[in-house]
C-alpha cells in the first residue's frame, strides 16, 4: 500500500518550453501533496503544498507563476515548470499525505528534469 | 527558523556491525519524527516513524526520541551494504498533522563488506 507514481521519471527539455509533472497517490487518497526539488548532493526543499481543490501554498522564494501547481483530485496533483531555463534542472520529488494517516507523507519515485 | 541538524557524514561501519544515526531539532513543539532512506539518485523511502519517548523497533530498525533533549536516532543492527544510503531525518512541527515535514540534510552512510 502507499504507492506514489510520478510521470515522467526523466525528461528533457530546450530553454523555454514549458514541462508538465504528475504526481498520482495509487492506492489512497491524498488530500495533500508536497512538491520537493533536490539538486545533487544537497538536501530535498519544499516548492509547495498542494491541497486538493484549493490553491497551492509556495515557500518562500519560489515563484508561483513559473511553478503551476493543480491538485485537481485525491489522487493527482500536477506541478508544470513554465518557460524552464537550465537553472531550473533538478530532481522534482512529490510526496503525498494518507489521509487515514495524516502524518505519513509517502514519496513518489522523482523525476529528473534537463534544461539544455 | 526551525532546524533538523544532522552529521553529513560518511558514517562508516563493517558489515554486522551496528550504524547509528543521529538527529537534533530545535523546535520544542514537535510531535512527529521520521526516518527515510535516500539512494543515490532515488527518492526517499520511509523508515520508521516515532511519536513517544522511548524506543520502537522494526526488524533491523531501532528509533529512539528523547523529547526533552530534542534528539532522536535510528539505529541500524546487523548493518548491510545494501543499508548504504543516505538516512533522512524528518520532524514535523507543532502544525498537527497538517505541518510540514522540516528536512535534515542526511547522514551518508557507508556499510562495507
């Protein structure tokens, strides 16, 4: 149980498109969802909380227009990098919070974005 | 600001031996500590989660929270390679259950053959 896909797991992308991430709780349902980014060798940092059916709450320093954040159903949330630039490759991680166990948050396997 | 402080390691240990892992966090108030694993170029998996002072076990896996003294630690016996990762220390604040999970930087451990 707890099984937490992403799709794509890599992608790779030119300077100005735009990259749209999925995050989907298999086998629960998740009211919240939490968008990571992890660059290499550092420590994972939250982007944003994502609550099914409102907006998403962004920490401090990230921008809410260039990372769109849709958490649509329980079971799928969606988080797309507008006009992405090399500085915007990283390990995006969702995790999302079982309901039934509102205090475990499971990972899904990441996905690994390049901006060329 | 609130902080989850661990050693960045590596922590090196033989094969059978025993890892210990070990976390610190300044927020008084927190109710809710987690270990996860991280391999390299994985996403992170959860351990074990501890809520009350003491010690709880799973299989190889021992966590132990003192609250008074804000640490809490994981414990790792008949350590293998395959246990070689980074060991993620998570805390949650005193949000409840909607609080966000505050990240230590890891702890790189290495288990040798």
């Amino acid at each position: 149980g707890a099984v937490v896909s992403q799709h794509p797991s890599w992608v790779i992308c030119k300077s100005g498109t735009s990259v749209k991430i999925e995050c989907r709780s298999l086998d629960f349902q998740a009211t919240t969802m939490f968008w990571y980014r992890q660059f290499p060798k550092q420590s994972l940092m939250l982007m944003a909380t994502s609550n099914e059916g409102s907006k998403a709450t962004y920490e401090q320093g990230v921008e809410k227009d260039k990372f769109l954040i849709n958490h649509a159903s329980l079971t799928l949330s969606t988080l797309t990098v507008t006009s992405a630039h090399p500085e915007d490759s990283s390990f995006y991680i969702c995790s999302a919070q079982d309901y039934r166990s509102t205090d475990t948050q499971y990972f899904g396997p990441g996905t690994r974005l390049t901006v060329l | 600001q609130k902080e989850v402080e661990q050693n960045s390691g590596p922590l090196s240990v033989p094969e059978g031996a025993i890892a210990s892992l070990n976390c610190t966090y300044s927020d008084q108030g927190s109710q809710s500590f987690f270990w996860y694993r991280q391999y390299s170029g994985k996403s992170p998996e959860l351990i074990m989660f501890i809520y009350s002072n003491g010690d709880k076990e799973d299989g190889r896996f021992t966590a132990q929270l003192n609250k008074a003294s804000q640490y809490v630690s994981l414990l790792i016996r008949d350590s293998q390679p395959s246990d070689s990762a980074t060991y993620l220390c998570a805390v949650r604040g005193n949000g409840g259950s909607q609080g966000n999970l505050i990240f230590g930087k890891g702890t790189k451990l290495s288990v040798k053959p």
